[in-house]
C-alpha cells in the first residue's frame, strides 16, 4: 500500500494498492530504471509474452504519473510512455 504524503501529512482519501506486478514494478523503481529494464523485469518474473510486460508497465506507468507517484526523468514527455518503439525512459518512485 501507498499512502502520498502531501505538505507532510498523509493523504488517506488517495491510498493506493498494487497487485502483485504492480507491487515488482513499484520495488523494482526504488533505483530509476528504464522502460526497457521494468518490462524486462516484468517478462522474467512472470514469464508473460514482451508485449503483455510492455502493456502492463506503461499501464502502470500512466496511473502512477496521474497520481504524481513518480516522476519521469531526463526530460522524457508522456507520449515515450505512450509510444512502442521508446524504451530509454527512466522512472523512479517518489
């Protein structure tokens, strides 16, 4: 579970729980970690197909970002997350 803390007070009303591969994706972004690699950590620990892993991260990705849970580095927009072909994106946990 994820609790945003917002001016040094928890928000309790936008708590947030993950399933189990939303849960190896957030612990896998404690360090940044480009979209390549959490797909790649997604596809081994689950042994699903490279575009199932690369749907399910961005997914995560794009609901992380609406709720200001990470931040996207190196000036990279929204549309590399929507994008299939950019895989240099890094991200991190907040």
């Amino acid at each position: 579970m994820i609790v945003p803390v917002r001016g040094k007070v928890g928000d309790l009303a936008s708590i947030y729980s993950f399933n189990e591969v939303g849960s190896l994706i957030w612990q896998s972004m404690e360090s940044p970690k480009g979209l390549a690699e959490l797909i790649t950590v997604v596809e081994q620990e689950y042994s699903v197909t490279h575009d199932q892993a690369e749907r399910d991260v961005k997914q995560f990705l794009q609901d992380m970002l609406s709720a200001n849970l990470v931040e996207v580095r190196e000036q990279v927009s929204m549309a590399a997350i929507n994008s299939t072909t950019h895989h240099d994106l890094q991200t991190s946990s907040r």
